[in-house]
C-alpha cells in the first residue's frame, strides 16, 4: 500500500499534469485581461448574463464567500497563500447593491487583519471565518457591519500541513448546524480551546459540522480529497465534490467515502461508500457544490448541481438521477453550463443570492496548479454574478426586519435563498409556540413533499419538532419526511424507547430503502444497547445486498456490536441476506 507521503507526491504530479495538458500550448503566459474583456470571454447558454460585482483593487484573491440576510456578498481575501498563516493584513470585504441595479456595489472593510483566511458564513449575531489553526467568531450583533469586538476562537486545532485543503466551505445545513469540508493532506485535531489532545477529534478528508449554539463539533462523514463545499437539494440530500479522484459523491451522515489516501479513523471499517459518478470530465481539479434551486433559471436546472473545474476554467452542470437509497450524477446537457477561455478564470465555490442568481468567486491567477504556488499572482480577484433573462432586483432588503409570520410564509418560497435565511432567523430567534403552530400546519397539510421537508426542519430549527408531531412524521406516506424525521429525533444519539419501537418497525416494514438507509444512519450514532433490533431487521433485506449506501451505512453501525456480544453477533451473520455484512462480522471476529 501507498503511503500518505507517496499517494500526496503521485496525486500532485496527476493533478499538475492534467492542468498542463489542458492549457494550449503557450497559454499560460498570456496576460490579465481587465474586466471588462474578461467578461467578453464567457461562453454561456442563451439568456445568462455574467455582471461584475467587483474587481482588483477593491477586492483581491477572494477564496470564499456568503451572503446575509440583506443580500449583502460577504468575502474573504487570501492573500498569504501558501504561507499560513502569514502577515495580519487579508481582509472580510462587505458588497451591497443598494439600489438593486447591479451595477454600483457599496463596499465596506469588516475587518482587515485577517491570515490564512478560508471560509466564511454570516448568521447568530456575527460572522463565523476559518483561518487555520482557528475557526472564529466575529461578534456583529446589530448587523451593522462593524465587529462588535475582538474575534472570539471558536474551535483550535485545524491543520495546515497541505495550505490548499484547509477547513472551507462553509454553508449552514438544513438542520441549522454550520457545515463545512476539508482536504485530505491537512490532519486537524480539533476541539474547544483548551480541550485536551485526547478528546479531539481527528479531520481529515471530511464534512464536518458545528452548533451555532451549543458549540458542538462533529464530523457530519469522513473521505474524500480536496472537497471545497457541500450542499442539500429540495429533499434535502448532500452532496460533495472532490478533486483527483472520481469527483462527486451523495454525502450521508456517518458515511465513509472513497479516500484519496490515508486510512479512516476507524481501523475496521473495511469498505467504503463509492461515487455517484457516471461521467468524466476533462480536468480534475473541482471546486463547490451548489445544488441550484434560485427559481431564476430554467426549471431544467432546478436542483443540478454546480462546480467549477480550476484547470478548464468550467463551470459544470450535472443532473442527480434516483438509484436505490441514492443518487447516480451524469451530465445535464454536455455537462457545461459556462466555461472561459481566459486561462486566469479560477472560480471557487459558487452560491445563490436574493435574487436567485449566482455569486462567482475568481482567484484570477495565470497559474492552477498549487505545485505553481511561487508563480502565484497576488494582485487580482474578481467577483461576478451569474444572472438570467427576467431577473428582479432584490434592493432594501432586511429578513432581520420581518414578521415571524413573513418568515414562516417564506418556507414556502420557490427561490431557496428566502427559505433557509428564514430558517436560520427563526432559529436565532428562539422557540415561540405560535411559529410552531404555523410551521406545524404546512407539516400536516401541504401536498408537496419538499414544503412538509421545509416546515419539518423549520420545526427542528426552531424548538418546535415535539416527539408527538416527530412520532406521527414516521408514518408519513412520504419517504423522505419519514427519513428526515429519522435523523433528526436521533440528533443527540438518545431518541426515545418509543421512537427506538417504531424504528424497529420500519426496519421491518418500511419499503423505502431510503428510509432504510436513514436508519442505518441513525444507529451510529444511539447506544449500541439500543441498535439490536434495528440492525437485525436491516440485515434480513436482501434487496439492499446491492445498494450503493445501505450495506455500508449498516456495517458502520454494527462493528461496535461484534465485541461487545460476539455471540450474537455471530449469529447475525449467520441469518443476514446481506453478503458483506457476513463477511464484515466474520472478519471483526477474528480482529484484534
């Protein structure tokens, strides 16, 4: 077997490589082209329009980037790149269209002694940034842009042995947790500060989350490579990219997934969720995931999920196609929804905004490779805004500023941008019984599964989702509201001895497989008193035995299981209709 070392060293020389190869000869040593020739360059379908935002000076290596309440584009600049954490002199930039043209953004400097910054979202009274080792908090309590007081070190220990797989992507999740990835070759052992070395958690190749409230800190699943975002769909599914290996992957909680090197933090995990890829594209180095559902674009568009290709200067479009618990990805059209032929063009992490377009965050650097980094421009950074035909300006706007009955009636928007800035203001405000009895009745009484998803996480959000409504969610005839209801009763690993009733009862019953899966899921994280049941009615289905998910979800939960009752555990393996649960218990039986 490869070691990290070596599997770093080959991967590198992969990546490099193919960037080369997919620049034409001599192309690399063109020169910046200024704005407004950039723009003259994008290749796009009939009706998008690509409009700039900013540019250098005003805004210079832009890694990441978020929108508020207010629409308002918040940025961080990553000057220091590769030296973290480098001088105290990168900056969160602030960009308002106050008018709603789209042409005149006021700009405002948040803070300007930032280093090694990397990501950054805005919610719960102030601005959350990772720049390694630390994630901060940015006290802003009033929204006026102004930090209230010193940054606040949130979580330490994130690694920056490999400075361009850094903790990024930062995005809050349907169930109010801030979520984010980080790459392969950077090793965090993350915790509070001042929590002891054995009481971290070790990160590597991941999606991580954390509570905005409670401050608690998990990984949400493990592998991958150098993934820059996750993002849910309408049904409220997640999906990653990654770079070098197979590029796109349906994110599960408690999964484990094809590394790029390295070993998982489980030593007897012995298989791993594989990729939902079917088709291939060109270059390998991939960055975001935005799974659009602005309600701007052509509803063909509606939940394809988008990334950009660093080496090919692409921004790929493709389709997710149900398959069993989850999802296959293959090409929406040739895959492509834009691409320019400017070799500067190095977009990151796409976002939607109020409006229902889409932010675009340039690098603007003549080099791709990170193996290039002493060539690494310092000078330039673009900002654009990916629009179409028909667009409305969204101008003056403060959800801050709404009614809790605006915000509940914004769940129901088709424009997801209003619904989860909704969801998350609702979450700051509290629980208040009168929001729970409104997003109760779009749980009980919309038709559309994707609403009833929407009030249910509003619910969970919100101190709202009380065991009785969760209790009679699990005989939805709808498969992901009962899934969905699945994974949030089993938030803190203690449902209830009724909920663990009915959980043994759709692992027998239930003809969902993703349902099924999200059961899996779920007894990986109750005690492993309480899995039995469960497990022993997913292990007798054998028309899971060739899902992508569920035979490895279900291992996950059962490995703990064989040394703490070999017996039974044996046993199970001799009635199970899953062939690699057979020969996983079999194997853990006689492991050390």
């Amino acid at each position: 077997m490869l070691t990290d070392s070596l599997w770093r060293l080959a991967s590198l020389l992969l990546l490099c490589a193919i960037g080369l190869a997919a620049d034409d000869k001599g192309k690399a040593g063109t020169p910046a082209l200024p704005v407004a020739d950039a723009l003259k360059q994008f290749v796009l379908p009939k009706g998008f329009t690509i409009l700039p935002v900013a540019s250098e000076p005003e805004v210079v290596q832009p890694i990441a980037s978020c929108t508020d309440e207010r629409g308002r584009l918040w940025v961080v600049e990553n000057t220091n790149y590769p030296n973290c954490p480098g001088s105290p002199k990168d900056r969160i930039l602030v960009f308002e269209d106050v008018d709603g043209d789209g042409k005149d953004w006021k700009k405002t400097v948040f803070f300007d002694k930032l280093t090694f910054a990397s990501g950054i979202q805005v919610g719960f009274g102030g601005v959350w940034v990772g720049a390694p080792p630390n994630l901060l908090f940015f006290p802003d309590k009033d929204g006026n842009a102004v930090p209230d007081g010193p940054a606040q070190t949130v979580l330490d220990g994130w690694g920056n042995q490999d400075t361009h797989e850094t903790l990024n992507g930062f995005i809050w999740g349907p169930d109010g947790w801030l979520y984010g990835t980080q790459g392969v070759f950077t090793n965090s052992k993350v915790g509070a500060p001042g929590t002891a070395a054995d009481q971290r958690q070790p990160c590597n190749a991941c999606v991580w989350r954390l509570h905005p409230v409670t401050r608690t800190f998990e990984l949400f699943s493990e592998g991958g490579s150098n993934q820059w975002g996750v993002d849910w769909n309408d049904h409220g599914q997640a999906f990653f990219t990654a770079c070098v290996i197979p590029h796109m992957f349906h994110a599960v909680q408690g999964g484990r997934y094809h590394r790029q090197g390295g070993q998982f933090n489980n030593k007897h995990t012995y298989d791993f969720i594989k990729t939902i890829v079917s088709d291939k594209h060109a270059a390998a180095a991939f960055a975001g995931s935005l799974l659009y559902q602005g309600g701007l674009f052509p509803a063909e568009y509606r939940n394809t999920i988008l990334f950009h290709n660093i080496h090919s200067s692409h921004l790929h479009c493709e389709d997710l196609v149900r398959q069993g618990s989850g999802f296959k990805a293959k090409n929406h059209g040739d895959g492509n929804l834009m691409h320019s032929p400017d070799n500067w063009y190095r977009a990151l992490i796409p976002h939607s905004g109020p409006d229902g377009s889409v932010f675009l965050t340039d690098w603007y650097d003549k080099v791709h490779c990170h193996q290039q980094r002493g060539e690494t421009e310092r000078e330039h950074g673009r900002l654009y805004k990916l629009t179409y035909d028909g667009v409305k300006p969204a101008a003056n706007l403060d959800l801050a500023k709404w009614s809790d009955e605006q915000l509940v009636a914004a769940q129901l928007d088709a424009n997801d941008w209003y619904v989860r800035s909704a969801r998350r203001l609702l979450m700051e405000r509290g629980p208040k019984p009168a929001v729970h009895a409104a997003l109760a009745k779009i749980l009980a009484e919309h038709p559309d599964e994707t609403r009833k998803l929407r009030a249910l996480w509003a619910l969970h959000c919100a101190k709202g989702l009380s065991e009785e409504i969760a209790l009679k969610q699990l005989a939805s005839p709808l498969e992901y509201v009962r899934a969905w209801t699945i994974q949030l009763m089993c938030e803190d690993g203690k449902p209830s001895a009724a909920a663990l009733t009915q959980f043994a009862a759709l692992a027998k019953a239930d003809p969902s497989p993703v349902v099924r899966l999200y059961l899996a899921s779920a007894m990986g994280r109750v005690a492993i008193a309480s899995r039995w049941p469960v497990v022993e009615a997913l292990a007798a289905k054998a028309e899971d035995a060739a899902d992508r998910n569920i035979p490895c979800v279900l291992w996950y939960a059962i490995e703990p299981l064989v040394p703490s009752d070999p017996a039974k555990a044996l046993a199970l393996a001799g009635t199970t209709q899953i062939p690699k649960i057979r020969e996983f218990i079999t194997r853990r039986s006689a492991a050390k």
